[in-house]
C-alpha cells in the first residue's frame, strides 16, 4: 500500500511557496493584508500552515502577486489537496494543534528516523502499553475515560503508516525502554512481543542501544522525517521533538543535518538488527514472562528445607513436588552459575 496524500504536507508547502513569493517580491505581511484587506494575523497564520487556505483566497494572493502559467497551475492544485481533510481531522477537538501536524507529517512521510529513549516509538505500541501511557497524561492533566479511549484509537490508527510499501522506517531504543514498567507483566512481554514481529518487516530497521554502550549523543527523543522529492508537495526534512504535552518542529536546513548526524551515531554504536531482535526476546523472557516471579516464589522452600530438614516432612506448605520444582529451578541454575 502507498501513502496516501497528506493535506498537512501540501498546506505546509504552499505556505513556504506564498512566504517566499510574498519576499522575492519585497512586500511585508503588513502591506499585503492591507491591499487585501485582510488582517496581518491572517497571512501570518498561511504562511506558518497554522490556518488551512481556501483556494479563491490563494487565488486572490496569486492575483496580486502576479503569478501566471505552470507556478500557478501548480499553487491552485496545493490549494486543493490542502482543502481536503485528513482522518485525524474527524478527532481535532481532542488533539492539539502539534499533534495534528505530527500525524499530517508523518501520515506521508517517505522515510522516519526515530530516537526514543523513554517508552516504545507510537507507532510500534500494542493498544495495552498506549493505554496506560495515555492514561498517566492523567496525573498531570485531567483526562476523561472517553478522552483517554479517543486518543488511543488514535494512535492505534497512525500505526496503518508502516504498511506503507515506500515507507523506509528506522527505529532505535535505548535499552531501558524495554526494562521500563509501564502497565504489568503481560503488558510489557506483550508489547516486547510485539517489538519481536515488528522487526521481520522488510521496510523496518529496529535497533537497541544498550546501557553500557559508547554514549556519544544526549537529549529527548526526535523524528526526523524525510519526503519524496518527485512530488508536488515536495517538503525538505523536518525534525520533531517530543515533549510532554506538545512537539517542537524544527525545518532549518542545519537543525535537520545535526540530528540526522545525531541518529547515524545512536545507530552506529546499538546494537545490529538482528541481535536487537533476539536482545528484546530474551529481555522479554527473563524480565517479563513470570518465570522468574515463579522460581523466586519457590526461594523460601529451598530455604525452609535447608534449615529444618526434619520440619519439612511435616510441613504442608513445601510438599514433595514443591521442593523438587524449587531444586530444578532454582538451586541447579545457582549451582551451574558458580561452577
């Protein structure tokens, strides 16, 4: 499946079109509004892509800038596409702004470069994990159980990106991502599980950073988003950091080449794809499977017997087969580590 059009892309490119239009030809915001008779904050919010523009209002700027021929063919087309609504549109009372943007970027991206060092990358959570994280936005600001559900729903969808055939997705996590409790058990060896299946995808290369790694870059997480040049909505790269509450798009030409050099030595000191791979499993196993809750819960009849061999045969808490379980659990892996 190829990406669909994204009306965010083509907004955010025809504002950069009208902003360097309106400077190629020498006039401020201020002169423009005025001979449109349009308020200053109204060219201010287009050209920033905070307002979507309405074709016969780009019409009327194209007008006054004189912009004839395949240029203008080319706007008025923008205009149209970036008139369309797109699915995160239908649930804009409970997104922010940003977050809006983020999914219109990403919703056609040609490739992601994701850097997470707290939780799972959205687009590779289990619907269990995205629950309990949306859910703790609770302690700090309060959320309704509808609001929570919307915004799970949401992230569920966006996840409908990495079927994308031309989509090139590189993911790389700190290691203790994969150690950090977010729900129960079976919510992190689920979501490790998952992370597990994820990484056969062709068009996916999932990394871990371990701890005692080189660490040579430090900050929050990003994504760096890179777009088709072979389109009409063409958009350079785009950096997105992630904050609590809202994100922090940066598009200067050096901003993206920093953390395009900051995620190439992230990738370069994890660890391999395919050790990544069998990394998460066996973290998945030996942290989160409940295996080794059972063989800890069974320390206390090694020990009872240990102590009071004469008791034991009496004592209805450590029957026959308890204490074999514990032998063959506990006290022969400890027997096998020190020899």
């Amino acid at each position: 499946m190829s990406a669909p059009a994204s009306p965010t892309v083509r907004r955010r490119r025809l504002a950069a079109e009208l902003r360097e239009i309106r400077e190629d030809k020498g006039k401020s915001g201020d002169v423009v509004a005025a001979a449109l008779r349009w308020s200053p904050s109204k060219i201010s919010r287009y050209e920033r892509a905070r307002t979507g523009l309405l074709p016969r209002e780009v019409a009327r700027l194209l007008d006054y800038y004189q912009i004839t021929g395949p240029r203008r063919a080319l706007l008025l087309g923008l205009a149209e596409d970036a008139a369309q609504k797109g699915w995160w549109e239908e649930f804009a009372d409970s997104l922010s702004e940003d977050y809006q943007q983020f999914i219109g970027l990403e919703h056609e991206a040609a490739s992601m470069a994701i850097w997470h060092v707290d939780v799972v990358t959205g687009l590779l959570q289990t619907e269990a994990y995205a629950r309990h994280i949306i859910g703790s936005y609770n302690r700090v600001e309060p959320m309704t159980p509808g609001m929570i559900g919307r915004l799970v729903k949401v992230r569920m969808r966006r996840q409908q990106v990495i079927d994308h055939e031309d989509l090139q997705l590189s993911v790389v996590l700190d290691e203790s991502v994969l150690k950090r409790r977010i729900g129960d058990e079976s919510v992190m060896y689920e979501q490790l599980q998952r992370l597990v299946r994820e990484a056969d995808r062709p068009n996916l290369t999932l990394q871990v950073l371990p701890l005692n790694a080189q660490h040579t870059v430090f900050g929050e997480s990003f994504v760096i988003f890179g777009f088709r040049d072979d389109s009409d909505a063409m958009l350079h790269d785009m950096v997105i950091t992630e904050q609590l509450r809202n994100s922090v798009i940066l598009e200067g030409e050096r901003e993206t080449y920093l953390h395009r050099i900051a995620f190439r030595s992230l990738s370069e000191a994890a660890l391999d794809p395919a050790v990544s791979r069998a990394f998460i499993l066996e973290t998945a196993e030996s942290y989160w499977s409940g295996s080794w809750q059972r063989a800890s819960a069974l320390i206390p009849a090694v020990i009872s017997v240990g102590r009071y061999p004469y008791h034991y045969a009496a004592n209805p808490k450590f029957p026959p087969s308890r204490l074999a379980d514990a032998f063959d659990q506990v006290v022969e892996p400890l027997i096998a580590e020190v020899t």
